[in-house]
C-alpha cells in the first residue's frame, strides 16, 4: 500500500523532471534549435521565434523526407 512518503516522493521527482524538461527547452530555442513535439502521429516544431508549427523546417527536411 503507497504511504504518503511514496507519493511526496513522487510528487518531487515529477517536479525536479518538469523544472529540467523546461530549462532544456528554453536552452534549446536560446541556441537557435526547434523543440519537436507529437501529437496523434504530427510533429509540431516549436521555432526559436516562438512560432509553433506543423510545417518542417528547413533544418529537419532530411529526417522528415517523405
């Protein structure tokens, strides 16, 4: 049965997680580089502008190719 130790401990993985997850992305569109996400099978780019599209950049046409 979780005690709830178990769950404060989660609940601070989880935290510790989302704060990195958000600094890798803002270092990522800091240098210039797309943050790729999916969403039922389409992958989104999210361009160092801020602008979120589904359209392929220039960089990634060789991994997209079709």
């Amino acid at each position: 049965m979780k005690t709830v130790e178990n769950f404060k401990f989660r609940d601070m993985v989880l935290q510790i997680g989302k704060k990195a997850i958000k600094e890798a992305q803002a270092r990522s569109l800091a240098n210039g580089v797309a943050n790729v996400y999916s969403r039922d099978g389409v992958a989104y780019f999210q361009l160092p502008s801020g602008e979120i599209t589904s359209q392929v950049p220039k960089e990634y046409e060789h991994i997209y190719a079709k």
